[in-house]
C-alpha cells in the first residue's frame, strides 16, 4: 500500500503576534492523534515560515 500524508496549512497569521513555541498546540495534537490511532510515531514538519508566496506556490502544485 502506498505511505499517504495529512496536510494541513493554518493561517495568514501575524507573525509578530505568536508567541515562541505557537506551533507546538497544534503539531503536538496531529502527533498525539496519529500515536493514539496507529501506536507509532510519525513524521512530522511544521512551523511558521511559510510566507504569502511559498504558500501560493504550494497551493498551486496541491491544486493540481
């Protein structure tokens, strides 16, 4: 069987306006769900570096 992955983009945000370590709620909670659901830790890449441009770069391969 084909490895499949979630894919999640949250935002716009103001970067200025999170606090260090506002990526950790939500990226622990995907982590924790996968653990509980499938007993094994899972890849994971996440944080807030992602500007306007990456992102509608992104959007446009994930579009397709």
């Amino acid at each position: 069987m084909a490895n499949q992955y979630w894919v999640c983009i949250i935002g716009p945000v103001e970067k200025s306006e999170l606090p260090d370590g506002a990526d950790n709620p939500p990226r622990s909670a995907a982590i924790n769900a996968v653990i509980n659901m499938l007993n094994k830790q899972p890849e994971c890449w996440s944080g807030w570096g992602c500007n306007q441009e990456t992102f509608e770069k992104i959007m446009a391969v994930w579009n397709k």
